[in-house]
C-alpha cells in the first residue's frame, strides 16, 4: 500500500514500526500516541487498533492536502 499511495501523493509517508512489547509499555502510553497499529495523517488518527480500507486512506490523505 505505501508504495501505491507515494505514487498518487507528493508527501512523506513515515512508518514507524517497533516491537508488539514496545507498543504495550507504560512509557509508550505515556506519550499520547494512538494505540497500534495506527494511522495517522497530520495531527488527525485516521485509524487506530485495526485495519483500513484503502479508499478511505484515500480519502482522508485527500482531505488533508486539500487543507478540509
């Protein structure tokens, strides 16, 4: 998917992949972070604790270059 989607958007995609064990520490809750695995675009969650459909990653990518 994250290939596809650096083709349609002109836009940094970061991934951020670590250890089930470090996503379900203390310090890591402490940081305010959506709980994994998530997706965030800009300061929105988009998704958080399963998966997406393509379309509405779509969408709200879409949204967010758009400035809505």
């Amino acid at each position: 998917m994250l290939p596809r989607l650096g083709e349609l958007f002109p836009n940094t995609i970061e991934v951020i992949s670590k250890p089930r064990q470090e996503y379900q520490t203390m310090a890591y809750a402490e940081l305010g972070l959506p709980k994994a695995p998530a997706i965030m675009v800009g300061d929105a969650v988009i998704c958080e604790g399963k998966d997406i459909d393509d379309s509405l990653l779509e969408t709200a990518i879409r949204r967010h270059l758009e400035g809505n």
